[in-house]
C-alpha cells in the first residue's frame, strides 16, 4: 500500500509505527497508571519522536470512536488526553528534569497550598499533611486539590467518614473524595456502597498517610452516564459506608445489575469466559492485576472484597469497558507494601479470581 501511495521512508516507517502500535495507545491510557513516570517513559520511548506521538493520538481516537454507538465516552477522552500530554511533556524535555526528593517536594508545595488555603490557616496543619502523604500524592495531587484535602481532614476528621463531591458536567462524571481512618477493606466497602446506589465507578486513586488517614477520590456516574448530581444519593451513600465501618465482617448486599444498552444485549451470543493476567513488569511499585469478565453492577465490588480476602491493598483501580466486556485493574501490595512475587501465591490469587467470576 505504502509503494501504491509512493510514500517517501520516512512515511513508511510512520505508518508502520501506527499500524503496530495503534492499540497501545488506548491501552495504556484506560489500563495503566498514566501518573507514573515509567509507564510515561517506557510509552515515549516506544513513540519515538512528537509527530508520531500526534499521528497516533488521533488514529486512536478515529480508531476508538468508530467501534460502535457509546464506545468513545468523555471519560476515555479525558484519559487518552491526560496521556497525550504528559507524554508530549517528556518527549519535549527527554527527561530532562530530575526527580524531586520528599523534602523538595514538600518545599516546593509548601507555599502553593498555603496560597490556596488564604489567610489564617495553620501552617503546621500543612506541614504535617505533607510530610505524612505517601510521595506519589505529593508528586500527582495538584496544590489546590491539596488544599481542599486539608481543608476537609486537619486538625482531624469531623465525622467517621467525610465526603466531598464536584460535579463535571463538562464532561459528565462526579469526583467523590472520602476522606476516614484506614483500616484493611476500605475500598472495597466504598465500592460496595456506590455499588449498593446504583453509581457506576470509572477510576479510583487511593491514599493512605502514615498516620492512618485515607483520603479515597472515585470517578463516578450514574448508569445513564451523567453526572450524580441527587444530594440524597450521596446522603445514602455515606450513610451505608458508615454503617459498614461500624459492623466490621459484614458486607452489604449490593444488586448484580447487567448494564447493557439494547444494542450490547446482542452481543451475548458472543461472550467470553473471564480472564486475570498479572504483570509484575509495568510498575516498580506493584503488582498489576487485570481483570476482563462480563460486565455488570457491582462486579468492582466483587473484586476489591476478594482482594481485601486475599490480604492485598489496593492502591489504584482503573475500570473500563469495551462493548458488554468490563476490564478493570488493580495496582496491589500485600500487607507490607510490597509486591507479590511469590509464583505459588500468585498462581493462587489468579485461581480465586477466576473461580469467583465463573
């Protein structure tokens, strides 16, 4: 094709770069921890220069949006464009700038958030916020968001669980952070209670200072894909997250609801049997669980209660789907921080998963 179209090598060579790669993109921006420094560096490197960083941007959008009705949402483009840019950024200064240790980080935040927490606040809430986040908050929360998280949670916590809800209706979710007291299963009780009303959840970002405190912000929607803007729902919701924390070893009973538009329901002439993969490759830090099954309402809760079950942390959760199929992933530890490296643990954890799913 490329000699039909008398293309000069350097035009092959692009083309050739975008036909094998143009999966990568999506994959990357919907599977994969976009904030971390190697998942950017490892994808520039593959990209090679900004022009094919450009070409195949938007071959993965007209390739994306061309699957089907409701294939390409707000949500996947606002993924897709946070990886464009950041990528974009490193290829613009190749890595030129250093990593920044906990104490720069800390002074270079340090009057930002006090600039956006105005006049009369405590400087030593502050500096004790900051020097008990763990490193990647510091490094991907920008000053003002901060700003509000101390807002919400210094000198202490105001009640058992504290939320705050933003509402995007530019691009059609609801950022809900949950501000409590860690304690092993968290997560997974906030995603039961989202799932228990009903809200679909796009992503998730999972924080844990050293002095206890998580600070748990989720993309949500409603099942029609909009924004959840009912106040009573978010009444309900702290609501059932308290009552969980209070009656530990009990879980709720959450709906199994299939979220399937009218056109999807004929696709389960096509379904597939789930599948785990787990990549111990793609993070320094963790473990990567991938989890592709049938999709339906509370299957994110499923997962993170067997995960908790399994003594493992959840840090970050991405959750996509791709026609009736939801794939979601999980960077995990064990109970000491640490990724799980043992084969036969592993090779365990990928049958219980399986076996709940089938």
């Amino acid at each position: 094709m490329c000699a039909r179209l008398a293309l000069s090598d350097e035009q092959r060579q692009l083309v050739d770069k975008l036909v094998v790669n143009h999966l990568v993109m999506n994959h990357l921006a919907q599977r994969r921890d976009i904030t971390d420094p190697k998942v950017i560096a490892d994808f520039a490197e593959r990209v090679g220069s900004v022009p094919a960083l450009d070409h195949l941007y938007l071959l993965t959008y007209a390739d994306t949006s061309a699957v089907g009705p409701d294939v390409w949402t707000v949500w996947k483009a606002s993924l897709l464009a946070d990886l464009y840019r950041r990528t974009l950024d490193y290829l613009l200064r190749r890595g030129a700038e250093t990593t920044l240790s906990r104490a720069e980080l800390q002074q270079r935040l340090r009057p930002l958030v006090l600039e956006s927490l105005g006049e009369g606040y405590a400087p030593e809430n502050v500096e004790r916020f900051l020097a008990t986040m763990p490193v990647k908050y510091l490094v991907v929360t920008p000053p003002e968001t901060i700003a509000k998280h101390i807002r919400l949670t210094q000198p202490q916590l105001t009640a058992p669980v504290v939320l705050d809800v933003e509402h995007n209706t530019a691009v059609g979710f609801t950022t809900v952070t949950f501000c409590l007291r860690e304690r092993r299963g968290v997560f997974a009780m906030i995603a039961g209670a989202l799932s228990k009303n009903r809200l679909n959840i796009l992503g998730a970002q999972i924080y844990t200072s050293e002095e206890g405190l998580a600070i748990d912000t989720l993309q949500v929607e409603t099942l029609s894909r909009t924004p959840v803007t009912d106040a009573h729902v978010w009444r309900q919701v702290q609501a059932d997250l308290v009552a969980a924390l209070a009656a530990p070893g009990t879980w709720p009973e959450v709906p199994t609801l299939r979220r399937l538009p009218s056109y999807e329901r004929k696709l389960q002439a096509f379904a597939q049997p789930p599948q785990v993969t787990i990549d111990n490759a793609c993070s320094d830090s963790y473990t990567v669980i991938e989890v592709q099954a049938q999709d339906q309402l509370g299957l994110l809760y499923k997962l993170t209660r067997l995960l908790y079950e399994s003594g493992l942390d959840v840090a970050l959760a991405k959750i996509s789907t791709e026609a009736n199929r939801a794939i979601d992933v999980f960077y995990v530890t064990d109970a000491a921080r640490k990724k799980i490296v043992d084969e036969a643990t592993l090779a365990r954890l990928k049958e219980t998963l399986l076996a709940a799913l089938t």
